[in-house]
C-alpha cells in the first residue's frame, strides 16, 4: 500500500510557538515511547504514523531506548519513514534523545560527551535520517559535570546533527543552569520535556516560571499518566491495556481504588462537558499557558483520532477549574 497524506492535513490541528523561537509545535506530539518496538505489530505502528500525520501531528518523539528491545522504535520509525514519509521531512519535526541506559560498558548512559555524540550517531542510523529536529539531554546526571553536557549539546547543533535541543526531567534550578551555560554558548535551549497531568503537577512549582521567563518551550509527557486517566481501568484491567502487559512501566497496584475513585468523578464533568476523560485530561494540560504541546502515546488508531476532538472544548470555566482541583486534592 502506498500512503498518500491527506491534502485536509492542516486544516483543524492548532500550532503554537514554542517558547521565543522560530518553531511551531502541534498542540497534540505523537510518542513513540510503547507499540512501536520490535515485538509490536508493524501495520499497527504505520497505520498510528499515518493518521497522525492525516490529523496535522507534524511532531513525532524517540529516544535512544524505546523499545523494547533498545533501539527499536527508532528502527521501525525508520522503515516507515522510507517507505512513506522521506517526502514529507520538511514537514516533520522528529525528535531524539539519550541520557538513560542503552549499551554495556561506562559509555552507554548518563550525559558525558563520548556518550550523547555516540548515541545520536547511532540513531540517526537506525531511523535513516541526516539529522533531527530536536536532540534531548534524558534527564540530569549529577556526576557529569553539566557544562560537559552542555556543551556537548552545542557541538550537536553545530554539526548539524541536531537543529535544536532540549532538555528533559531538569528540575527548575537544574534547567535555570544549563540555559545559562547554552546561551553562553551561543546555543538556544529549545524546550523542556517534563511530565505533567492532573495527578502530577510538580512542574507549577518553578519549573513554568523559569521556562516562561526563558522563553523556554514545554511539550508535556504522560499528559495521560499512561493511560490511567481515560476510561479504560473504570471496569477493570483490561489485557491489552499497558498495565494488563508485561514488560512496562505502568505495573497493575499503580490503578488504585483512589485514583479510580478520582477517574469516576472526573467522567462526570467529561460527560457534562461532551468529552471523553482522555479529551478532558488533554484539555486540562493544554490550559497551562505555558504547554506548547501535550506529547501523548497511542496503541490503536481510534485512541490518536478521539484526542484530537480536544479542539472541540478546550475552554474551562472556572467552576469546572475548581471542581477538578478539588477532586484532585490541589491546593
Ligand atoms: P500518555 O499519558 O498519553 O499515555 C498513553 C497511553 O494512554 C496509550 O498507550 C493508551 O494506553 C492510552 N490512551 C491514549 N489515548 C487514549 C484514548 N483516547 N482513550 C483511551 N486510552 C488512551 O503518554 P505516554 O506515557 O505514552 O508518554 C507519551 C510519550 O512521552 C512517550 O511516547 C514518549 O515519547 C514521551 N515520554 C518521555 C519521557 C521522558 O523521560 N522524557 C518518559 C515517558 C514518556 P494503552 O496502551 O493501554 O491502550
């Protein structure tokens, strides 16, 4: 089968700027995190990239890792990529990253230089590509010196192996210094890749500040926290639901009877709202100004096609605003 985009691709996604830079990101990013390694279905995978990037998805995100095994979304993003998408690059923003475990030996992990040269080397290998978009420090490492990783961030975009970076998982302080010593530099720091959802709002303590001042974008991950909030554990476990998998990081004791209880309180509004809880929890994090883009991950079609109705409602009156905190328990 040849894939052919449709030509209605941009009519109904909405882009925003991300921080103060030249790039616009689709408010809805495509991860590549789960059902996309080498145990998962090919067909599945192509048919998740094809209807997102028919939905105006432009963004997709890898890392080094994902899988499993290592490697192995990349790969398969790569076999996709040549077969349907190498025409359309210019209108793609891919992104990678390295900073967690991935091979044996000292060089395999962390955020040394030997390290996240290598590994981008290795994945612009495995998915075909010259460069990407967006290259990521994983996360902080507390041993190497962060001036190291810096400026190992800079030489990446000065190779032109990256046009961009960010950061991911840097605390407020830990991201204040590393954009010092990028714009020393002379290097921008693009955007930051934290988690946030309605159970997890860590980043309103600093971190949204600093990036706000910064002109820092935020894409935000887990914005479902794994699907919990959705209505997919209302009834129980089901077995092809990334806790009902083995091998994940969603474990079965995560689904607690409190966060059901939070979930069935939720579907309340959602109903009153005309959402589904998937749309209402994406809807949630998009009204954070400071979000550029709500990175969430997908096992079927039909999950990539029900997010994007998000559009339909993103407006929160501030009743509803105060119910959810109080659910939630937010101070
Ligand atoms: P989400 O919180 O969006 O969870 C995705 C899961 O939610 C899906 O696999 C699916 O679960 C379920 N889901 C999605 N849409 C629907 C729907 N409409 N209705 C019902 N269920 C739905 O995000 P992820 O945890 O997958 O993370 C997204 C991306 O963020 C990753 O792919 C990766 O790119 C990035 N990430 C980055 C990290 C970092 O350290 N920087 C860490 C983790 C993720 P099911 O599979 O059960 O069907």
């Amino acid at each position: 089968m040849i894939y052919i985009p449709l030509q209605t691709r941009y009519n109904s996604m909405k882009y925003k700027r991300c921080g103060r830079s030249g790039i616009k990101l689709p408010q809805i990013s495509l991860g590549l995190w789960h059902n996309f390694g080498g145990f998962d279905t090919l067909e599945n995978s192509r048919a998740m990239l094809h209807k997102a990037f028919d939905l105006g998805i432009t963004h997709f995100d890898l890392a080094n890792n994902y899988g499993p095994p290592y490697g192995s979304a990349e790969e398969t993003f790569g076999n996709i990529f040549k077969k349907d998408f190498k025409q359309y690059r210019d209108e793609l923003i891919v992104s990678t990253k390295a900073g967690w475990d991935m091979w044996a030996g000292p060089y395999g992990n962390f955020g040394s230089r030997k390290y996240l040269v290598a590994s981008l080397n290795q994945s612009l290998k495995r998915m075909g590509l010259e460069y990407v978009d967006i290259f990521y420090h994983h996360r902080p490492d507390s041993e190497t010196p962060l001036e190291e990783t810096m400026s190992a961030l800079d030489y990446i975009v000065r190779s032109g192996k990256a046009l961009y970076v960010g950061i991911s998982q840097y605390n407020a302080m830990q991201t204040v210094e590393a954009n010092k010593i990028l714009k020393s530099l002379g290097t921008k720091l693009l955007i930051h890749q934290p988690n946030y959802n309605l159970f997890d709002r860590w980043i309103e303590d600093g971190l949204t500040k600093v990036l706000d001042e910064e002109g820092i974008g935020c894409i935000v991950f887990s914005p479902l926290a794994q699907g919990i909030l959705t209505n997919k554990y209302l009834n129980g476990i089901p077995s092809d639901s990334r806790a009902g998998k083995k091998g994940t990081y969603l474990k079965k004791e995560s689904i607690t009877s409190d966060k059901l209880n939070k979930i069935n309180k939720l579907n309340e509004i959602a109903q009153y709202r005309n959402q589904s809880i998937a749309q209402l929890a994406i809807a949630w994090v998009l009204n954070n100004s400071s979000v550029t883009s709500a990175l969430i991950g997908a096992s079927k079609v039909e999950q990539i096609e029900d997010i994007v109705k998000v559009f339909d409602n993103l407006n929160f009156s501030e009743d509803e605003l105060n119910l959810i905190n109080s659910i939630f328990a937010y101070k």
